[in-house]
C-alpha cells in the first residue's frame, strides 16, 4: 500500500481536473467512438487494403486478413543527429518481435527531427519551435492510413517527443509505446566543456581548443549526456507510463537496448483491442499522469522547454494544465538529482545511482505520485520501481534499488538537495514568465539592476565583447517570442553571461524567448509572456530602468513610476529579417497562428 496522495498533489489535480471537464470529456467522447467503431482495417475496402499491403512481403496475408495486430512505427529517424541514428535497425528489430508474437508491423511515416546544439545561435533555430508541431502534423498523417492496431513512437529528442506524443494524443484511440535510443556513453565531463566554451567566450583560447572539447563531449551515436530537454523528455515518458519501465537510459547499440526495443512491440500488441489488456493512449494520458509527469520534472531538475510542451501535450488530451500548476507542485517536490547542469554527474552516472526506478520508489512512498494510473505496462506506476534485466534474449523486470548508490548525485526524499523543484513562476508588471533556479545558487536567486535592452542575441554577444556589460545589470533580449520569430533559444549567450557573473557582477537575463534546457548558473526569467510582438509589457522597457527578479517572491517587475510606464508607446522595431532564410519563409502562417507561450506556444492545438 502507498501513502495517501500529497493534499498538495491532490488538489492541484482536482483543479486542473475540473479546469479540463468540457474540453476533457469532448476528447474522451471522440476517443470513444473511434475505438468502438473497432479494427481500423475492417472499414477498408479491397482497394484500400491492397494499397496497404503491396509492399508487405512476408507480412502481406497476416496483414489483409486482419486477425492479427499490426503496429504503426513512427519514426524521427536520420542518421545525422547522433540521438536518432540508432533508430536505423529499430523497425526490422520491431517487425521480427512482431512476427514472433504473430503480429506485423509497418513503417507508417517519418517525422523530421531537428537538433537545437546544431541550430543553437543560428537563424534555423527559429524554426525549432515550431518544428514540434509539425512532428505532430506529420505523425498524424502517418497514421491517417487508418490501418493501425497500435503505435510505436521512435523520437528522442527536444520538440519529438513533445509533437509525437501530440499526435499521439489526437489518435487516442489506440495504444502509444515510445521506444527511445538512450544516451551516449559519457565523453569530456559537461563541466569541463563549459569551462572551456567560458575561456573561448573570454578569447583566452582558440577555435580549434573549443571543437575538439566539442567534439570530445559529443562523440558517439545516442543522446547528449547532460541533463537537458532530450533526456528531461525521457525521464517524462517513464513517469507518465509511455515507456517500459527502465528504458529510457540504457545505451544505443547494446543486447538490453536491442531486447528492450523487441519488447515495445511484444506489448504493444498486448495491449492492443484485439487482446485482454486494451489500453487505449487516451487512457493513460489523464490529469494524474500530466501531475506525475510535473513532479518528476521538478525532482530531478529538469528542463525549463517542457514548462511550453507540457501545455501542449496536454492540450492535444483536452487537458489545460496553468504554469500556476507547475509553480504549486515544484513547491512540494523535492530536488533529487544532480545531473548536469545542476550538478558534475551525467544521466548515465545518474542511472548507475539508481536513476529513474530509486526516484519514482521514493517519490511514490512519499506521496508524491499518483500511483493509480494506467500505464502500456499495467495498471500502476509501481511498475516504474522495476528495472529490466536480460536473461538469456528476454527481458525481465525485477525490483529497481531502494537505495542510491551515490548521494553525491541522487537523494532520498528524506534528504534531497533542496526543499523544492525549483521551477518557479514570476508574475508582476511585466507580466508572466518561469524560472528555473535548481542550478542558481540561493545568493543570485534576486538580481535589481538597470536593465540593457536588445533585440537580437547577436548584439548581446557583440556587447558583451566590447566590455559593455560589465557591470550588475539585467539583460533584456526581447522579439525572441513565438509571434516574432518562432522563439528560438538563446542558450548561445550563457557562455558570456556566465563571464560576467563570475566577474563578480549581478546579472538576470529577462527574455520572452527561451533558454536551453542544458542553461543553468546565470538566473533568467524566460517564455515571458504576453511576448513584445504582442505589446506585452517587455516591449515598454528602454535602457536604464530599474527590473528587480525576485525568484524567492516570485515577481518580475520594473521599479518606475505606472502612469508613466503605461503612456509608453512599445517599441517595433524592424523584424523583417527574421522572415526568410533557412526555410523561414515557409512559416509565416505558424508565426501568424501561433498561441502565446503560457498556453504552449502551440499552433496545432
């Protein structure tokens, strides 16, 4: 038996439960008669089927005859990005675990996947964003086939798994699995790449010393081993029951990889309607698996980019969730890990301590989980206390460990590195925005400065070189929101801020655009909203004036006079550079329709 739910856990849920009641039902409904009208390929005709099954070879007969599941994979497979390389030999791995099951599988449709370390500071980060909801767009034309039993999802990394859960959420009808690719093994430690990207920033060093500690940092296929959006993405999967259980950190090209990969397929035929164990998607994305999924954000400091995708996400289920929501259960849950940024260690140091299994264990004990939910492993999320084995080809799930191995790196309940998530929402005069604090030390938690105004990263970095920042100051980067120009990160500028901090300087960076999941030391009240495009407060600012961020209090606010403020005319500045180039143009309708940052910044739902 589990403690009684957290009051806190409990009545956040409650609210965000009766918030969703219309929208909430109306999916269920539509999920309802979708599933009810029963096996997708029995409504097609000859000539349909035929289509379908062309190019099926060995599988043709199972498929027409319709007897057997068949699953749709979905993948974001290419063989650039090293996170999604290891998806190559995953759909023949999963059609051979089909066949033995007497099951078939087929490549439905790829989605794109692009990498924000690749785009970081460049104009294609401006499509980063946006690149989730058209991973949605493209994933449900995949499965507009209609020929599918159940889904498999091969996605990864920052917007993937966002859009492809997304989309799996619109066809809620049928049972989701997401198989990840796991991370590469551990290269030059995340720490010593910072230092070393600090003194290029500083121009101590050369361009050559910076990519070969890049190059040594990144160096194999999986993904990056720090704790950013990518891996925050699978920690979620697991505490929201779309994974198996263990899967989300075991290495790329390995026999457990390769077994837990066959075992996807195993379960999402057995949880498909032609079986005992239907679980429909829409069933296990509710309220209790949304809250699950914000707490293990919070206790394991995770990325700032799923305070957006969550909304998202759970929009596409007919849920609204709020940023109130996030701010009152990282109040609660306590910071576990230490997993760089907020610590030396990497997810793979992380799982060896006991990672994902020791953390919901201890979690749920607490009261802190909702441990009834459904999930594609059963009914429960105790099932996420386990963790696979092989035994022989199979795979077997035993007890995962009650205790950490390393308390340098993850901690009990009882004793964690601090009280809270740390992820925190402001709110004052400028609006609304988050922060995350897990990696800012509790001296810099407050910065008042006057503030330095800039519309383009590129000036701060131009700035900053000039020796114009050198001093206690906020630097303001505004026209970075989804309306002006997609929302990129401006992870690029946290090698200088963190220059001029350790300089000895207060610094705050305040930006309706976003940081990367991977930003941590220098405080930034980020996704600030409504954005400047909108004439959102932050478009009044001008240099000189006065903003204190108050990450204790939890404001945001520019210290002059109101009357004042409010008769300021907001700047528009000239953003017609943002409009073309590198396939910018192509996304004008998304800029035109996309929604502000505190409802997902989402175009699609």
């Amino acid at each position: 038996m589990h403690p009684t739910i957290s009051p806190t856990i409990a009545a956040v849920t409650d609210r965000i439960r009766e918030r969703s009641r219309d929208t909430r039902s109306a999916y269920l409904e539509r999920c309802r008669r979708a599933a009810e009208a029963g096996p997708a390929r029995a409504h097609l005709t000859c000539g349909n089927l035929a289509h379908v099954t062309a190019a099926s070879g060995e599988d043709k007969q199972t498929i027409a005859q319709g007897d057997a599941g068949n699953i749709g994979i979905v993948t974001a497979y290419n063989d650039m990005l090293s996170a999604h390389q290891p998806f190559a030999r995953f759909p023949d791995l999963i059609k051979e675990a089909a066949r033995r099951e007497g099951g078939t599988a087929q490549v439905a449709g790829g989605v794109p996947a692009m990498c924000d370390g690749v785009t970081q500071g460049q104009p294609g980060m401006e499509l980063s964003l946006f690149s989730r909801d058209v991973i949605a767009l493209a994933a449900g034309v995949a499965l507009s086939h209609n020929c599918f039993d159940a889904a498999i999802y091969l996605g990864v990394c920052d917007k993937i798994v966002p859009g492809l859960v997304m989309a799996a959420a619109t066809f809620g009808h049928i049972p989701a699995v997401f198989a990840p690719a796991g991370p590469m093994t551990s290269g030059l430690p995340n720490d010593e790449k910072a230092k070393v990207r600090q003194r290029y920033a500083a121009g101590e060093i050369g361009r050559d010393e910076l990519l070969a500690a890049e190059m040594a940092s990144y160096h194999g296929p999986g993904t990056c081993t720090f704790y950013g959006t990518a891996n925050s993405n699978q920690m979620l999967m697991e505490f929201m029951g779309l994974h198996l259980p263990g899967a989300s950190f075991v290495n790329p090209d390995t026999p457990l990889r390769d077994a837990l990969t066959k075992a996807a397929a195993k379960r999402a035929l057995a949880i498909t309607a032609k079986g005992n164990e239907f679980t429909p998607v829409c069933d296990v994305l509710d309220e209790r698996a949304f809250v699950n999924g914000l707490v293990g954000l919070n206790a394991t400091g995770g990325s700032t980019n799923l305070v957006l995708h969550l909304v998202a996400m759970a929009r596409a289920a007919g849920i609204h969730l709020d940023w109130q929501d996030m701010a009152e259960i990282s109040a609660v849950t306590p910071l576990m890990a230490r997993v760089y940024p907020n610590g030396l260690a990497d997810v793979n140091h992380f799982h060896a301590a006991g990672g994902l299994a020791y953390m919901i264990g201890e979690l749920l004990e607490a009261g802190l989980l909702h441990e009834d939910v459904r999930t594609i492993a059963g009914e429960g999320l105790s099932h996420y206390t386990q963790e696979p084995k092989l035994e022989g080809d199979e795979i077997v799930w035993g007890d995962g460990p009650r205790t950490s191995g390393n308390d340098a790196i993850l901690r009990p309940v009882s004793d964690p590195f601090q009280a809270d998530g740390g992820l925190k929402q402001l709110s004052g005069n400028l609006g609304r925005a988050v922060i995350k604090t897990s990696a800012v030390k509790p001296e810099r938690h407050v910065v008042e400065a006057p503030v330095r105004v800039f519309h383009d990263q590129e000036e701060v970095k131009a700035a900053f070189k000039a020796g114009e920042l050198d001093r206690d100051l906020v630097v303001v980067v505004r026209f970075q929101g989804p309306k002006a120009n997609g929302m990129p990160e401006l992870h690029s500028l946290t090698p200088a801020l963190g220059v001029t901090q350790d300089r000895g300087h207060k610094v705050a960076l305040v930006t309706d655009g976003r940081m990367s999941g991977a930003s941590g030391k220098v405080p930034a009240a980020i996704h600030v909203s409504p954005e400047a495009a909108d004439g959102g407060p932050i478009a009044r600012l001008k240099d000189g004036d006065v903003v204190r961020l108050d990450a204790t209090a939890g404001t945001l606010e520019v210290l002059v006079d109101a009357a004042e403020f409010a008769a300021r005319e907001p700047a528009r500045p000239d953003l017609s550079a943002n409009r073309h180039g590198i396939g910018r143009e192509l996304f004008a309708a998304f800029r035109e329709a996309v929604g502000t940052a505190d409802t997902g910044a989402a175009v699609v739902v």
